[in-house]
C-alpha cells in the first residue's frame, strides 16, 4: 500500500500560503514524505508538483473557532481534517487559528474512544537532557475535572514515549507546592487519583515479580514496564511548581488548560524580554567586539527555543495526528512540523494514545 | 508622639539571625527609622543597641502555618504580629514562613472592614517605565470568587498608588486571551464586574462633568479622579495574558492565588534557567576578556532582578503593614524590606487599602 500523505492547511499562519507552501515543497523534494496541500486554488502562488486538496474559504486567526468550522465547512482547515478522516491523508498539519484547528480535528476526526476532552501538548526545550518536558493541556479546556487530568497524564506519557522514546516517562501534576495538600480540590482531587494508579502499578509490579519468581527463566527482569490500567506505565511524581518547567524532575507536566496557557505565555514572555534587553546591550557599538566573541555560545541556546525547531505542538484525543504550529510559522517551521506528523503517524501515536486511556468510574461522571 | 518601630522577625528566613539583625541595625543606625526586633533572646547574636520583644518560640520553615501559628502562641511571628495589633509597631516584617506570616497577620491584626481574603501582592520588575508591575494575588488564597478579585484590584490600586505614586492605576485582568470571553467562569465573571465598574466610574465622570459645567471654576478640570464606589479609583484596562506581565499595558494584575503563584514562579525559574545558562557561557576561558566589557551592562539588568533589591512582597487586606520578604533575604533585603514598610506605614497604606475596598452585593454571598 503507498504511503499517505500530510495534509498540509496552506492557508493557515502569518506567513501563509508562501512559508507554508515552501515548506511543503522543500519536505516532498528532499524527503520520502508525502504531501498534500489543502487550500484555495489560485491563492496557494506556486505549488510545484504538489497534489491539491481543494478548499474554496479560510478560517481566518480572529475567526471565532466553533462558528468558524460550523459555518466554513468548505475551508481548508475543515478538508484538512477531513481528509485524515476520511483516510486519504495519515496526519495534519496548521499553523493557523488554534482554537479553529481544534475544533476542525475534534468536530470532523471525533474523539478516541474514552476520551473525555483532547488536550493540546507543548514541549518545552530542556538543556540539561535530550528531550523536552510536555506540558498539557497548554490551553485547549479552560475547566478541567480530575478525571481529565489523569487522561492528560496517560496521553501525554503515550506523546512522550512515542515521540522521544522514554521508556517509563515521569508525570508529575502543576500545584502551587510539592505536598499533596497544595492546590485548588483539582489538584488535590488529581493527585490522590493519580497516586492511587502508581499504587496500583507498584501492586502489579509485585504480582509480575511473582510470576517471574514463578518462571523458570530467570533473565526475564521486570523492567517496570507492567501498568495498572490502559497498557502505557507512567510514573508519577507527585507535585512540582512553575519554577520546575526546565528542571529534569518530570518528562510530563499535567495541569488544566486555563494554568497551562498562562504558565507557558508566562515562559514565552520572560523568554521574550530577557532575549530583548540582551540584544538591546549587544547591540551597543562599545561592545560590539565582545559581542562577536559571545555570539556562537549564543546560538546554540537561541535554536533551542526558537519555536521553528521543536515542530510544533500536538492536539491528543482525537481520532488522527494534528500538529498545530505556531501562527508565525516559517517554512522551516514546517518542515519540521510536517517531519514530526509523519513519524508519528508511522509509529502509531494515535493507537498508543487510545490504548492508554482508561475509563474508570471517576471517568463515568 | 515618637514615631513607633518597625518590629522584625529575627528569627526567620535562610540566614536568619545574623543578615536580619544586621539589616535591622543597619537601618536604626542610618536612618531615622526605628527598629524593634523580635526574636528569642541569647539567640540574635549581637543585637547592638536595638530594642527587644522577646519570644520563646520560633515558626519553621516546613511547619504547618496554621498550626505553627495556634500552638506556638510565644513564636516570633506571632509576637511580631501582636506588637502591630497593640499599637506597639507600625508595621511588620518576615523573611520566615509566608504562610505563617500570613497567619499571623490575620489572626493577630485581623481582616480590614468588608474584605472577604487578603491577598499577597509581589512587585515584577519593569524596565520600560519607573515602576513595577503588582500581581495579586499571588499565592494566599489558591481558591477565589469573582469578588475577591475585585477586592485585589482595588486593593492593589491602592497599594500601588501610595507604593509607587501611580495616580490612576491601571488594573488588568489574567486570563488566556484578551476577549472577555475568555478564561474560566471566575474569569468571565470577574471581567463583567470590573467593567460594570468601568462603566459607573465613566458615569460617574460624566456627573462630575456636568457639575464642573455648572461650576464657575473652568480651570477645574477633571483628572479621571471620580471613582465609582470606594474612594479610589482605577481604570480597568480588560484581560492580559501570560507574556504581558512585563510590558506597559497594566500597574496591576489581578487572577486567583494558585494561577498566581504558578506565574511568578515561572517568571523565576525562567529568568534563573536563563541566567544559568549565560552564567556558564561567561565561565568560559575563551570569553573571559568579552564577559569583562559586557558585565558592566548587564549589571544594572542582574539588579534589577535582585529579589533583595524589591522591598518584598505585601500582604493587603490585614489591619497593618506586614511586608514578606524572601526567604533567602540578605541584610541588604532586610533595609529594603523594612524601609518599604515604615514607608507604608507613615502614608497611611491600611487607611487606603481600607477605603478602597466596597461590599456590594455580590460580596455578601
């Protein structure tokens, strides 16, 4: 069977259609990547030997999301979402209005099985190991119950195991504290259930341990992959605080999607003004010198958090994989975004994600 | 009648005693402040010519601050406390537990008339203008109703107005876009009632107009002074987001205890990842003599960031001044810390923070 396609949403981001459509035609020429384009005809400029998907309206960034799909059902946003569903493409890929991206994946993919709410999840660079901290919901569910952010914690530890190969990733719950008495009742609420899983596993541990005990291959080690619930194991870690986001205590970091959004606008905009009063001193004629010599030690820290180079974030709990790129998108931004949508449609996110969550009573409500 | 002291916690804080004292002296003997401190005696170190309260007791850092605060009656805290209620102190300050600090400024001093929560209120650095950037609440009360926002706005205005001399403090909403149909209930709720009061206040504009037409004195113009209700006035200028806790667009930013203190520890970490990194990059033999010429530049950028150098945070809505300076205050943060509160004190913070904050009917529930 040949491959699918990414379908890629031409029309999305501040740079659109040009970055988007170079990006496309750069990952199609250069890789063994599929692409389709979904977009206006006539107004996508030169698209090369791309395949189309044509779409004849736009779901402009200050449309309202839920209106925007409803009523804009010929939108490229919309046939993008359509054509993961209706098989003809393997993942999607925007960088255009976030909400509307959201809810073209959710309204036209549907949720996984179980799934109480999809959450947006954001990685977050981190120097001090190779992989990145997830942290979601970064702003998908301004109200969460408890119930979501254990979902949350089994998806994104199901994202991270997929997408940088940790094993046994390490959850832990955003609080305002490390003691399991800190927080609002949701984060109480969360932790006594996700503390109630790890227990479980740890029981399941011991009846593996058991078995093996039992085995007569005695090489056969436990490796702490045996899980309680949902077939993904996770570890959970307890509580960390806003100041741990770059720290090496956590692969995941689950909160409501009202928190996720500040604490990482909050990380974008200190980011943002330090790089800013930085620049503002190296650009100073009087140490213009020096500033030559800083400037390679520099860049290798200013890659690692320019949002073009992680490819993008990801929307988990729907029925297909959906990258959602930032809204001023370069078409290295895509390239990258395209890259990571493809791998993880040829890895199965989506089956990882359905097998890892868990319906229990509390989910029942 | 003599001025009344300062009282200072000796006891509490990572390098208490001896940098508490030490600031505490430092302050009596260089400035016309007076100083009390209040801690267990044989155990300040040289406390020079500075008066006494003693305490028997001392509040830890890991203790419970409630119950720190009701079974340690004789704990320096609470006798610090204590000594503002008795009209021995005008004001306190700790660098010890916050939350006991908290605890004991409540239970001893007590809630001003009408206030529903105190709330603590952190300055953020700003370096586009001569003044910082109050968040409030910023970690007493991780639940919130939509008044009690409205209480921290007023109370923040007024904080701001004598702390910083900003004359119409402009109140900011934290939420996750800048549409007010944004956010949680508490923020939608919370955005609606700022507005009406918006709205009352242009009224009330309007009124004073009208009388001012009516008066002979055409050079009385209004300066936006006319409040709505309370006796001070602020404008609100709608919702800002995560990146915006450092540019211009607001003297006061308002949002719930847990969102709060998520925000600034982010904005921590995120500055102390940063400078960590810079940090090592400088460390580097090869950039020794171009770290020597841009050192003097970020130095005034490093101090700006300084928690020694901000005065500390504010506990508003008790019946005193109880500043709560970090925990890993030096002498330096001591000065700060103390001079800030007698300055409070002396304009008349409480009588403002007082006037400031109204019951309406939607406080009563």
């Amino acid at each position: 069977m040949a491959a699918l396609p990414v379908a890629v949403d031409a029309m999305g981001g501040d740079q659109a259609p040009d970055a988007i459509v170079a990006g496309a035609r750069q990952v199609a020429e250069q890789t063994d990547i599929k692409v389709t384009l979904v977009g206006v005809p006539g107004a996508m400029g030169d698209t090369g030997d791309l395949p189309l998907i044509p779409a004849s309206e736009v779901i402009g960034m200050e449309d309202d999301p839920a209106q925007g799909v409803r009523r804009k059902k010929d939108s490229s946003l919309v046939r993008a979402a359509e054509a993961v569903r209706d098989g003809k493409a393997m993942a999607m890929v925007s960088a255009g209005n976030t909400g509307a991206t959201m809810a073209s994946a959710l309204l036209r993919m549907g949720r996984l099985p179980n799934v109480v709410r999809p959450a947006i999840a954001t990685p977050i660079p981190n120097l001090e190991r190779g992989w990145p901290t997830v942290l979601l919901d970064s702003g998908a569910n301004a109200e969460c119950t408890a119930a979501m952010l254990v979902q949350f914690a089994q998806m994104g530890a199901a994202f991270v195991r997929k997408r940088y190969g940790v094993d046994r990733p390490r959850v832990a719950l955003l609080s305002i504290g490390e003691e399991k008495s800190k927080g609002t009742p949701l984060e109480k609420e969360a932790h006594a259930l996700l503390a109630d899983m790890a227990d479980m596993a740890d029981s399941a541990d011991m009846a593996d341990m058991a078995d093996m005990a039992d085995d007569e291959k005695g090489d056969n080690k436990s490796t702490g992959a045996s899980v309680p619930v949902g077939g993904e194991g996770f570890d959970f870690v307890g509580n960390v605080e806003g100041r741990d986001f770059f720290g090496d205590g956590a692969d995941v970091i689950v909160t409501d999607g009202f928190t996720g959004n500040v604490a990482l606008k909050t990380m974008e905009g200190t980011l943002r003004f330090l790089v800013g009063a930085l620049t503002e001193i190296f650009a100073r004629p009087d140490v213009a010198d020096a500033a030559t010599v800083i400037y390679p030690y520099l860049l290798p820290l200013a890659a690692e958090f320019e949002p073009d180079n992680t490819g993008g974030a990801m929307l988990l709990g729907v029925d297909g994989v959906c990258v959602i790129s930032h809204g001023s998108s370069s078409s290295v931004a895509m390239v990258n975004a395209i890259t990571v949508a493809h791998d993880l449609a040829v890895a199965g996110l989506v089956d990882a994600v359905a097998a890892s969550v868990t319906v229990a009573a509390w989910t029942a409500a």
